[in-house]
C-alpha cells in the first residue's frame, strides 16, 4: 500500500507550483513538523535544480537559502502559481544567481 505522500507524488498535478508551495512554505520554518515528506520534496527539487542550472550560485549558499529564493520568487507572481515548479524554481535561482557576462 502507498502512503498518503507516495499517492500525492504521483497526481499528474503535483508538480505545479500551486500544489509544491506549502510545503516549500513548511520548509523554511525550523519548527515545522507538518507534512515532512512535502517540505522534503521541495528541498530535494531545488536541491536538483541548484546543480542543474545555469546560474552562478556561490558555494556558500544553503539549500534553506535556495528555498527562500524560490519562495520569494513564486509568491511574486500568483499569476504564475499553476506552472510548472521546476520552470519557476530555475527561473528563481537564475535571477537571484545570475552569471556575471
């Protein structure tokens, strides 16, 4: 049998922002102890996006730091809230890290 998690992870809709920033919310409280598997998810997603971008990220930034940068990122474009996280989690980290020309 799947876990409430595991069921959530497969919904064809679990990857959009709309559904990934509670948990991304969660993530950045010390404290918080709801829904470990959601905040879990968020930091392991931006986690990945980190070493995939093309962004300039210096090595001193902390994932907590990365998360907060995609917060911020997502929860100043609501109109943008039904995308895709991963497309905007990028768009995050490469416009708080951008790459000097």
């Amino acid at each position: 049998m799947l876990s409430g998690g595991s069921v959530r992870a497969l919904d064809a809709n679990y990857n959009t922002a709309n559904t990934l920033m509670p948990g991304c919310r969660l993530a950045l409280i010390p404290t918080a102890s709801n829904d470990p598997f959601d905040q879990g998810f968020c930091m392991g997603l931006v986690y990945g996006i980190i070493f995939n971008s093309d962004a300039c990220i210096p090595t001193s930034v902390t994932r907590a730091q990365a998360v907060r940068a995609v917060v911020q990122y997502i929860d100043a474009q609501p109109a943008r809230i039904h995308e895709s996280f991963a497309k905007l989690a990028d768009a995050a980290i490469t416009a708080t890290w951008p790459c000097k020309p």
